[in-house]
C-alpha cells in the first residue's frame, strides 16, 4: 500500500468532500449552539493471533466516518455516519435541529498547537505481513525452548493507524495522525499436573520496529515465563485485612480505577463522584500527588490533542493529599466555569467525546522500597493486577492480583493465588503510609471502558505501602 503525499486525502477523497466546503457546511449546521463539531476519521487496524504452534487470526480492516455534535447548554445531539460526504453531514445536521439557541457564553476554540508527541509513519505499512507472522512463530518457539514445563503459548501482535480531523463552526481545524502498537505474550506453564498462566505486554504510540528488537520481545518472554512459574508455586491468598505493598508501575491501574474516574468532570459535575464538592480538600494522606498527563512522548495514553482539538497536558488532580482538579472535556468545563484540561476524549466518531483519563499516575516520594517492605510485619506485596471493578459514586473496588506474595517480617516469602484487594479508592488515599522514590509507568497495555466506550490509557506509581486493606482470599489469615 502506497502512503499518499497527505494523509487528510483519506478523509477528503473522491471529490466528495474538501476542506473548505466541510468549514462551510459546519459553521451553517452547527452555528447557532454553545459548541460542537465535525470529528472526522479513518483508521487501519491489524491483529495477528498466534496459538498452539499456528497462526489462529491474521485481520486487517479499514474504516472511515465522522460524527457531527451540536451542544446547548447540557443538551448535546449527535449523529455518525461511515461515509464522509457533505451530503452524508447535512443529512447527520437535521439532528442538531432538536437543539435550542444557545444561551451560555461561547469558550471559543481551543488554543492552536503544533506539539506531535509520537511519529506520524503508518506502523502497519512498514513492516511486511510475513515478518509480522515471522515474529509471532520466533515467540512461540523461543518460549517453548525456555523450559521444559512450557505448554501452552500465545503470541499476539496488533497496530492501528488513524487519521482525525476536527472541524469547529468558528473555522478552527485541527489534524493529528496517531499509530498504536502493542504486543502480548501468554504463557502456561505445567508441573505435575497443575497448570498455571504468565502473561505480559509492552507497546505505545511508535513504530513495530521496536517490538521486532530481540531484546524486547525476549523480555515479554522472561517475565511472563517468570509470573507462569512463580504461579506454579503459589498457595491459596489469605483473607482479612491486611498491610499491603503495591509494586510500581501496572499496579497504578487500581489508582486509576479507584480514584481515576471519581476525578473525571462530569461525574463530579452532576454530583455522583465520592470527589464531588471537595476542591481543596483533604483527601489522601499528605505526599500523595496524583496527576493526569497526555503529553507524554509515545506513551499509550497520550495525545497530541483531545478529541474536541485541545492539546493535551499535565494536569494535577491531588497535590500533597489535597484535592486541586478534576479533568475536562469541553461541555463538562464550561458548565463548571472553568478551562478544558484535553480530556475530551471518545472510542471512534460513532461516539461522542466525554471527559476521559489519559496517563494518570501518582509521583514519586521519598522512600526507599526495600524500606518500606521491612516496615511490612505480616501483609502481602502485589505485584501484578488482571481485572476490576469500581463503583463511581462510592469509589468502591475489588481487583484480582495476577502475582502476588506474602510478606512477614519485612521478608518476601511464597507467592499466592487467589487474591483479591476490596476497598474504596478514597478511603485507600488517606492510608498510604510509605511512598517509593521509584515511580514506573506500564508497559503501554491499558485499555479503560466507560460508558460502553474504550480507549487507550496509562498508568503508573511508585511502590506504595498501604495501611490496612481487605484481601479476599481463600486461606484465613496467620
């Protein structure tokens, strides 16, 4: 495939549509509201599934659409179509009809940006189809040769590349090229009889060539082979309440559940977080900084700009225990009277933007980790998570460790399976006791869901000591 000159040519094609009649159909459709625009998009994505010596899946597919939102006041309609075409907008406008006059202030458009924090190369057409399914075999057969007890291996390779353009009825025009990669590997392990999995995944926003380094995927063999085997050896979790040691880096995804989306503007625009009302508040134990950043260079969660076209930022949610800001979209920012954070973010154009988390993560500290393991007289350090769930309004949790073990007297000892960490997001802020001065970001996995929309995301933290959380479990505690 042949990457044409500009790559809004995949949006303006076949005479259809060009850039100067979509400014024109737009600021007709969309001018008599307090916000709104023409979010436009073509993406390619690929995925290849190799398991049990073969390639099971191999998909390719391509799509282009655009969906078009009027906003007035806090009622929104919106419309999509996957043919981008001016008579494919107008006939989405009549939507926009059920919307009143605006009355609000208009907050104008975002500020302009020429920021790129990732390559703007098509991943999926610079590497050739069979080096792709090539790697997959060179993982399945270097695992297998790792260790004997090696039975089972899935290597799973996928990438996207999408093409947006944002398009306002004051005439602002916003373009971003965004690639994705990822790369997982599975492993099951099986020692007299017993049968336990590993698994682990690296990717971002670059290129495959970083994947197809030797180094790298070897090392997501190591490490899921090493969680495979530590699980072979693992003893059923205690139950009760317990001291718990948070690794760094993947363990920020029960941050970001926990208290990630009690943080988000519009819940705590209509009152329903368990963070509503409390800017300035005391809200965690002094130290804890937790901050949302989607201008990070390459990193799964970042964007260039939001989906509404604001460039993305650092933004600082808890500084010190205190409750400073929540992140924002456009709608959910002017309803509230303050500035959009480039949080607007959505799944595809057939979905409208809402106030969505990019990396969030908290900062370092001070303390050394090895320090904050011997302050752990009887408790568990997890170092690994799988799945959860959180109850916005509470800020209630339960997550299921993927590696984990006990801890007495400061020592590591056996690992255990089975554990769950029950709690809620504020009540686990106010009780960190110890924070690490070795903050890690994942390895570029995170997918979060809301609203039935899914997106890329980020986390990270340091290794966090926490006094006092309800491990689920199936042994009683000693």
């Amino acid at each position: 495939m042949t990457m044409p000159t500009d790559p809004r040519s995949f949006l303006y094609r076949n005479d259809m549509l060009d850039p100067d009649r979509a400014k024109k159909v737009v600021a007709e459709t969309l001018g008599g509201g307090d916000d709104g625009e023409l979010y436009m998009q073509y993406i390619s994505s690929e995925a290849f599934a190799f398991d049990d010596g073969r390639l099971k899946t191999a998909d390719y597919s391509t799509e282009a659409g655009f969906g078009l939102r009027g906003v007035s006041g806090e009622t929104t309609a919106f419309a999509h179509a996957n043919e981008i075409s001016e008579a494919a907008i107008r006939r989405a406008a009549e939507t926009m009809q059920l919307l009143q006059p605006g009355k609000m202030a208009n907050q104008g458009p975002p500020r302009p940006t020429n920021v790129a924090l990732y390559t703007q190369d098509d991943p999926l057409t610079l590497v050739p189809f069979a080096k792709k399914v090539a790697l997959c075999e060179q993982i399945d057969a270097a695992a297998r040769a790792r260790d004997p007890r090696v039975c089972q291996v899935t290597a799973a390779l996928s990438g996207s590349w999408s093409v947006v353009e944002i398009v306002r009825p004051d005439g602002f025009v916003a373009t971003d090229i965004r690639p994705l990669v990822r790369l997982n590997v599975s492993i099951v392990a099986e020692e007299n009889g017993r049968r336990e999995s590993g698994y682990f995944g690296m990717g971002g926003r670059y290129l495959y060539e970083r994947l197809f380094e030797p180094e790298a995927w070897n090392r997501a063999i190591d490490e899921a082979l090493a969680q495979a085997l530590v699980n072979l050896e693992s003893e059923p979790a205690p139950a009760g309440e317990m001291t718990v040691l948070l690794g760094p880096g993947w363990p920020g995804v029960l941050l970001h559940e926990a208290i990630g989306h009690g943080l988000e503007g519009d819940f705590n625009r209509k009152g329903t977080s368990a963070f509503s009302g409390r800017i300035g508040e005391q809200v965690a134990a002094p130290g804890v900084t937790v901050v949302d950043d989607g201008s990070m260079g390459e990193r799964r969660g970042s964007l260039s700009i939001d989906d509404e076209g604001t460039p993305t930022g650092e933004t600082v949610l808890i500084e010190d225990g205190k409750l400073k800001g929540y992140m924002q979209d456009r709608l959910n920012a002017r309803l509230m009277g303050v500035e959009p954070t480039g949080n607007g973010r959505r799944e595809s154009f057939a979905h409208a933007p809402m106030p969505r988390m990019t990396n969030t993560f908290m900062r370092s500290g001070n303390d050394d980790p090895q320090e904050l393991l011997s302050r752990v007289k009887d408790g568990i350090y997890a170092k690994s998570f799988g799945g959860g769930q959180v109850d916005i309004t509470s800020g209630k949790f339960v997550f299921a460790c993927t590696e984990a073990y006990r801890v007495r007297n400061g020592k590591i000892g056996a690992p255990i399976k089975g554990a769950t960490l029950i709690g809620d997001g504020p009540t686990v802020l106010t009780k960190v006791t110890g924070i690490g001065n070795d903050l890690a970001l994942d390895e570029g996995i995170g997918i979060c869901g809301k609203a039935g929309q899914s997106i890329p995301a980020g986390v990270g933290q340091p290794t966090l000591l926490v006094d006092g959380l309800t491990v689920g479990g199936t042994a009683a505690a000693a």
